[in-house]
C-alpha cells in the first residue's frame, strides 16, 4: 500500500516534469516566437541566409559572414548617404560589433 502511494506519487510528479519540458503552452509560444523572428531576419538579410546556409562548415560560414559584412561596411563608407550623423555612428558601431563577434580570437 505504501508503495503503491509512492508510485502514485511518482507518475505525477514524472508526468509533471514531462508537461514542463516537452508540453510546455509557453515553450510552445517561445519557440513560434523564435521562428516568426528568424523569417523575418532572413527575408531582411538574405545574404547572411546564403552564406550560412551554404557553408559546409562552421570556420567557412564565419569566414564568409565576416567577409560580407567587411563588403558592407565598406560600401556604407564609399556611399554619400544622407543619414542623421546619430544613425551613421549607429551603422559604423554595429559593423564594428559583428565583426568583432564573429572574429576569430
């Protein structure tokens, strides 16, 4: 009888952990939030998609990522564009952040 208490007391608590981690309403939204997000980031860059998505490795897919954003960044400086000096600085950090992300170190 206790035993039998005890593996009541057990499959709850198992079909507790396995409705938190596998059937989760919140996980569930998470995870439609991340792929909603990430078709938006590849139809916004869809050369960062094809870099990556034909690298056949993880050192060419960070050699190539660099070297786009290098090309980029130094079409943004070669452009005349009329920006507010704010968003120039912006563009130039953010060249800076990712290539410095990416790096190798």
């Amino acid at each position: 009888m206790i035993f039998d208490n005890i593996s009541i007391q057990t499959k709850h608590i198992a079909e507790q952990l396995k409705n938190f981690f596998f059937n989760n309403d919140e996980v569930k939204q998470r995870d439609n939030i991340v792929k909603q997000w990430s078709g938006k980031l590849w139809r916004a860059h869809p050369w960062a998609y094809e870099v990556l998505k034909n690298a056949s490795d993880l050192e060419l897919a960070r050699k190539n990522f660099y070297q786009g954003i290098v090309e980029r960044e130094r079409a943004i400086r070669s452009k005349k564009l009329s920006v507010h000096p704010l968003e120039w600085s912006i563009i130039r950090d953010a060249c800076y952040v990712m290539r410095n992300i990416i790096s190798k170190r």
